[in-house]
C-alpha cells in the first residue's frame, strides 16, 4: 500500500521474474490525488533507470505514454466515466528497459463517488418528443457521432495544459441530472459557460477537426482530436469558423457561441471524451500537463 495518496512506488518484475535489483523500481504519481467518478487523471511515471518506452492499461482501455525530458517522467491521461463505481481499480505498466527487457508493475488506485447535483430544464418539446421526421435525422445523426467517436489517433497532438474555451462563469457544472420538462433524460457531461451569442469560444487544445456541422441535438457543433483518444466538443454555437479536416491551435478562435439545438438560451456547451467516456472538462483544465 502507499503511504501517501496519489504516489506509489514499486518494484518491476521482468518477464522471467528477474530479482528486482537487477531492474528499475517505478514511481507511479497521479492527479488529481483524490479521484472520482468523472474525472479526467494524469499519470506520471518515473523510474530510476532510463527506459525506451512505457505502455499502460487502466479499466481495459489503452494510456498512451510520452516521456518528458525536462522531469525526466513519463505521462499519460486516462479517465473514469460517470458509471464508474467507488473502489479500487488497476493501472497495468508496461515499460521496456534500455538493454530490451520488459518490465511490468501493477498499481492499485481508489475511485471515490463524486457528488452531482439534479437540474430541471424546460426546453421545445420536439427535443423530447421528436416527429417521425426529425427521429429519422437524429437516428442518422447517431450514426455519424458514432463513427467519428470511434477513431482513435494513437499520437499525442496536445501540448501542454488545457485552457479555457471562454473566460466566463459557468453557469452548470459536469455530472448534472438534467430534468428535460419533468422526465430526468441524461446527465449534464460537460460544462456551461454563461456567455452571450457571438462570443469568440476558443480550442481547448491543438488537434484535428473531427466535425464542424449543425446537428440536432447539439446545434452548429465543433468535435477536435488532440489524439490518444482525447476530444473536445463545442455546442450550440452560432457561427463555426474552421472545417472539418483542418488543424488548429490551443487557443484559437474556431466558433462563436450562440443557442442553437437543444439549449435553453445562448450559452456554451463545452465536453470533453477520453476513449468513449465523458470526463470533467473544468478537471481537465485545471490539471498542470508536461
């Protein structure tokens, strides 16, 4: 057990469980210390040999690795969806020595139970009862989310930390039940910014555009890869100023907000997904990256 919550250190073993004196002994750090159900996490990993490469498995998705010379540490972020349940789960590390040997550790880390507030929202009833119509467009529009959340780009196009899309209050935060006209339809898995139509909103991070078109539920949209399975979305925007396809920068004017789909008035809509699941963008944010 570690005797300090968010660092552990541990002895690897090699394939042919070599005496752990002949090989590296890892320190596994991670932040935030204390995690929950819907947090993005940072794993920091240092050893006490050089290493050529690190790999990772956490809740049986891959975590992508880059090594910061400047720490001389290797780092990666993951996540914990929202279904998450409060208890301990497994880091598996994968490492391969300088002189080609593999090494692994396994790492214990606790999840605790976020507390999450409920919401009730009144909004035009085509966004809770749709026609046969616009059930036929969002049924398409399902499967076109569904593709492009599926693609997974294994190279890290983010550099840094994250910022914030618009400085602005927000005005309701992640893990919210939402209460769509008394029937609670989904939780709230991003963040509003309380912002007037026509404010400049800007990428999160560099990346790809993924997606720049208007959708049903989400309104004039924005999707960017920053890769290693690590996107952003931007909803309910008036304008869109990138295309799909097109690379853009931390910190660069891609939208304006405004209030189109399914929103209550003009805010931003910002989310954040890791490999499928939903995470705490405000976690992200507020996380000091390499």
């Amino acid at each position: 057990m570690c005797a300090v919550l968010g660092v552990c250190t541990l002895f690897a073993l090699g394939a042919n469980n070599t005496s752990k004196k002949s090989l590296p002994s890892l320190r596994v750090h991670w932040s935030p210390a204390q995690l929950v159900n819907g947090s993005p996490i940072l794993f920091l990993i240092t050893s006490t040999a050089p290493l050529q490469s690190i790999s990772g498995r956490w809740m049986d998705h891959d975590v992508f690795f880059s090594f910061d010379p400047l720490r001389n540490q290797w780092f990666g972020i993951a996540g914990a969806s929202l279904e998450t349940r409060a208890r301990n789960y497994s880091l598996a590390v994968t490492g391969r020595t300088m002189d080609d040997k593999e090494i692994s550790i396994k790492q214990q880390i606790s999840i605790g139970k976020g507390k999450y507030r409920h919401v009730a929202v009144s909004v035009a009833k085509r966004f809770t009862e749709p026609n046969s119509e616009q059930l036929v467009e969002i049924k398409q529009e399902r499967a076109l989310k569904e593709d492009v959340f599926s693609r997974l780009d294994r190279d890290r196009q983010w550099e840094g930390s994250f910022v914030a899309p618009v400085s602005a209050t927000i005005s309701d935060v992640f893990g919210t039940a939402r209460v769509f006209n008394g029937e609670t339809q989904s939780m709230h898995q991003g963040l509003d910014y309380a912002v007037p139509s026509g404010t400049p909103v800007k990428a999160l991070n560099r990346g790809n555009v993924l997606l720049a078109r208007s959708l049903f539920f989400e309104g004039n949209c924005v999707v960017i890869d920053h890769g290693q399975g690590l996107l952003s979305l931007y909803m309910h925007l008036s304008e869109l100023e990138v295309k799909e396809g097109e690379q853009v920068t931390k910190g660069q004017e891609i939208a304006l907000s405004g209030g189109t789909g399914r929103a209550t008035g003009p805010h931003l809509h910002v989310a954040v997904r890791w490999q499928g699941i939903y995470v705490n963008p405000a976690t992200l944010i507020s996380l000091k990256l390499p």
